[in-house]
C-alpha cells in the first residue's frame, strides 16, 4: 500500500519536495551535524544528497522522509539500504535521523523515527532494522535506545578508520 505521509503529534512525515534540497543543504552542511556521520561532509556529498534520496524512494518505493514541524521542514527520519561502502553492516536497511540543531533536544527525532520505525516493521514488513552509530554520538544513542535498539556488534568504518557500532532493532 502506497502511503505519501506519516503524521504524529508534532510532525508530518512526507515525502521530498524540490524546496527541501537547500533546507536539507543547509543541514547538512552545518558543523554540529557533520561531527558524528558515517563519512565526512564535503561539498560533492551535501550537493548529491537531495538525488540520492529521491532516487532511493523511486526505485525501492521508501525511503527516509522528509519531516516538517509547524510547518517547517526539519530534517529527515527514515529507513534506507545501507550504502555501499558499508555493506558489512547489512542486509538490513538502516533507520537513520538527522535533524537541524535549532530543534534538537525536543525529543522530535525520537518521535519522528518512532513513526518511521512503526511503518517499517508494519506496512513495509521489514523484520529486522539497524543503525549504524558513531561510537561518541551519545545523542544518537539515545535515540536508539528509547526506539528499543540494542547495541549488537562493531564493523569497521573504512572512511573514517575507525570500528563503529550497529545497532539492531527486531519487529
Ligand atoms: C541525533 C539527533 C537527531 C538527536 O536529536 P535530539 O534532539 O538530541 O533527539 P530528540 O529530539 O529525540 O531529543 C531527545 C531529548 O529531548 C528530550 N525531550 C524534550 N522534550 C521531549 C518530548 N516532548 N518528548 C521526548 N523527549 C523530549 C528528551 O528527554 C531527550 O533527552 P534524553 O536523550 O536525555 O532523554 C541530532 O543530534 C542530530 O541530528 N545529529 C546530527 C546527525 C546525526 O548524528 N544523526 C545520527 C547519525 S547515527
């Protein structure tokens, strides 16, 4: 079943729209939120970001959502395949967060990825989801630990040098 948005409390899930690109650009270009990823932000990765994304959706038909608060797009919360270069952390899809920092500290990733995980497991019939976190980023974890993941083993992240945690969470 085709759904186009998810709705909470405070937020709507939705899918992208071409004004989220720069908002999204912005976002990802802020130091704060670069600190903990996967890989280093450069400018290549913050331009491809929005396509990526997109393209993600069309050819899988989810994708992480784009999830706006009064009204205002804020970042995204959602699942997706793990990329690449990370392929040892899979085959499970990866629900990730990211939110600009003026909102964090809110509990609004935490509700946004609730609401992306229920429709995971639900809808989408995954079995299984991960993330894939930065072992100092204590905030993700957080996250992760109120969305019930448990910290399940290490791999090595080769574009940072370093082992980085997968989490995993069961429906
Ligand atoms: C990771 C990230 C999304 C977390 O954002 P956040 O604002 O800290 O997370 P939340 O919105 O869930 O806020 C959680 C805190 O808000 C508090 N909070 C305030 N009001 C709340 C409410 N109404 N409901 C729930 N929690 C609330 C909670 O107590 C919680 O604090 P705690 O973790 O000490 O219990 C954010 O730091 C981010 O975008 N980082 C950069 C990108 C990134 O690293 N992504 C993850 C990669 S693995």
């Amino acid at each position: 079943m085709r759904v186009d948005e998810l709705r909470t409390d405070r937020l709507r899930l939705r899918r992208w729209q071409p004004d989220d690109e720069p908002a999204m650009a912005t976002i990802n270009r802020h130091p704060d939120v670069g600190r903990y990823l996967n890989r280093p932000v450069d400018e290549a990765s913050v331009n491809a970001f929005y396509g990526v994304i997109v393209d993600h959706w069309e050819t899988h038909g989810f994708g992480p959502w784009a999830v706006e608060h009064e009204g205002e797009f804020v970042g995204f919360a959602g699942p997706a395949h793990v990329p690449p270069f990370l392929a040892e952390a899979g085959p499970a899809p990866e629900l990730g967060w990211r939110l600009h920092p003026d909102v964090w500290g809110l509990g609004l990733a935490t509700e946004a990825a609730t609401a992306a995980r229920d429709d995971a497991f639900e809808r989408l019939e995954l079995p299984e989801i991960i993330s894939i976190i930065h072992p100092q980023n204590t905030r993700s974890q957080r996250v992760a630990t109120k969305l019930g993941l448990t910290r399940h083993r290490q791999i090595h992240n080769p574009a940072l040098g370093i082992s980085t945690d997968i989490w995993l969470g069961r429906a």
